[in-house]
C-alpha cells in the first residue's frame, strides 16, 4: 500500500478544516465575484423600483410643459398655473409661435447656427484626431500636449471677449461659431477611436496608391460611424442649448437663438413680439407661450437622441479605452 506524502496530508486536512479555500474540481466551474452572481427577486424587484422613480422623475415635469403649452387660458386659470391634467387641448399657441415673428426667426437662426457650426467642428475635430492618432506625423506629440493643457488652463472671459470684439465678429453669427467649435475631449475620443484602426489596412491602402485624405473618407470613417454619430450629435446638441455666447456677443435682438428668446421670455414674463394681441384678447395666456417655446427648444434633442442612443456604448467607451 502507498504511504500518502506528509505535505499532501497536511494540505488536505487543512482544506478539510475550513483553514484554506477547497480548490474546484475539474467539473465544477469556477467561483464568481458577487457583482456577477444572479440577483435575486428582491434585487430585480428593488432595480426596477428605482428605475421607475428615475423615469417618473425625468417624464412627470415635461409632462406639465407639454400639457400646460396645449390648455386654454381658462385651463391654466382653474389650475392656477401649472396644469398637470390635460382639458380643453388646443394648439394656439404653437400656431401663434409659428406664424412668424421672434420665435420663428430666433429657431431659424438655431437651426442654421447648429447646422453649420457642427459641420465646422466635425470638419476640424476630425481631421485633428487623425493627424494626431498617426504616430508619424510631423510634430503631433507636441500638438496633443498643447492641446491637452488647454483642458486645464484658458485664458478667460475678457481676453476671449477682447479677442472675438478684435477680430470683429460681434454682432455676427460667426461668434456663436468659433469661440467654442473645437472640444478636446471630442477630438481626443475620437483619436482614441481612430488610433484602433488596424495599421495594416491602412498600409495596405497606402500601398495602392490612396493618400491621407482618401484613407480617412474611404477606410477610417465608415469604420467609426460609432464614434462620429456620437460626437456629431455632442456639438449639435452643444450649438442648439448654447447662450452664453449670444448674451455676450449679439446686441441685435433679431439675431439671438432660440434659448436666448425663452431666456427672455421666462425672466421678463413678456410674450414675444407679435404674440401680445392675442394675450390681450385673452385668446391665449403668456405661460402657454412660454411652455410652448421650452418644448420648441427641447423638441429636436428628444427626436435626435434615440437614434444615436445605440451608438453611444460602442462610440464612447470604446474610443475612451482604445485612447
């Protein structure tokens, strides 16, 4: 009969013990951490609890925006403001919104301004985040440093006032534009996108003969139709909420965005021009103007958003791990 090795006696009775972790059988599969074990009832049941206080959270105040833009002013008077229940729908107010003056021509300028400035900075980020995910390319270590310290450092407000009124863009459209067309961290996600790319599909295309800017609009853009989608709906999104820019640099009334308008609108708790006689006939009352401009202004976001929403996970987190 075999005599067992003492340290193979002792290691099994310490494992017997309880002293030290058994090690699994072959046919036993391996432990999980806890994070990965199957919630239970309660925990589904908890998660789903939460969500729900989440999404009540989020619907139940746009839910009064909308309803409150759709009453009638003797809707809104029973309410005392606010209404929550819906009665007595009627669209005047976005009738009235649309048949021309402030809030027409201010949504015209939003949508041009958000057209054109995404447009520019897909353009520039684009074309930055290649040149500096190419690891040849002449002087992109000292161009990515310059960039990234701007991320913690900026001039400030008067010397970036000084420098839009010296360069005569106030009261000009390209003001809403190039003081914020460019985001680093948009460019250094997309770089990190882009740096992913195999090398060896694009040597192969520079072995045929393509140059630079074939091999982006030909292999590197359809292969990050992901991270471009995401960062294209970041700036327009960017370009259709910004006001800060307009407040400084825009004395014209009839050039301001959309949010400028509401901005107006909800401090002044005046109706837009061309909007009085009807407030005054009592036909319409100011808070479903004002309700009516914030769904206005939130309307194109909530539209755009779910069709980019499944682009967000591949888009961000993989050019943010690849960077």
């Amino acid at each position: 009969m075999t005599a067992v090795p003492e340290a193979t006696a002792v290691r099994d009775t310490t494992a017997a013990s309880g002293t030290l972790p058994r090690r699994p059988r072959p046919w036993e599969a391996p432990p999980r951490p806890v994070w990965e074990e199957k919630p239970s009832r309660a925990g589904l049941a908890g998660k789903g609890l939460v969500l729900l206080l989440a999404c009540l959270g989020i619907l139940f105040p746009l839910w009064i925006v909308v309803v409150t833009s759709l009453s009638s002013r003797r809707s809104i008077d029973e309410a005392g403001g606010l209404v929550m229940i819906p009665k007595d729908i009627t669209f005047v107010a976005y009738q009235e919104l649309l048949s021309g003056g402030q809030v027409t021509r201010a949504a015209l300028v939003s949508i041009g301004v958000t057209l054109v400035g995404t447009l520019f900075s897909m353009a520039v980020s684009v074309l930055c985040a290649y040149g500096l995910s190419r690891s040849g390319s002449l002087g992109h270590r000292w161009i990515l440093m310059v960039l990234l310290a701007t991320m913690f450092f900026s001039a400030g407000l008067i010397p970036t006032y000084l420098l839009v009124q010296s360069l005569g863009l106030t009261d000009s459209y390209l003001a809403l534009i190039l003081p914020s067309a460019i985001s680093v961290f948009n460019i250094l996600v997309l770089r990190g996108f882009f740096m992913g790319i195999s090398q060896e599909l694009i040597d192969s295309a520079r072995i045929d003969g393509a140059g630079d800017l074939r091999i982006l609009w030909r292999i590197v853009l359809p292969l990050s139709r992901a991270v471009v989608a995401v960062i294209t709906l970041f700036y327009a999104v960017g370009y259709w909420s910004a006001w800060f820019n307009a407040s400084l640099y825009l004395n014209d009334q009839d050039m301001l965005p959309l949010q400028n308008v509401m901005i107006q609108l909800v401090q002044k708790q005046e109706a837009p021009v061309g909007l009085g006689q009807a407030i005054k006939t009592g036909e319409l009352s100011g808070l479903a103007v004002q309700m009516a401009v914030m769904v206005m202004a939130l309307l194109p976001v909530a539209v755009l958003s779910p069709f980019v929403q499944r682009h967000f996970r591949k888009g961000m987190l993989t050019g943010a791990v690849k960077g």
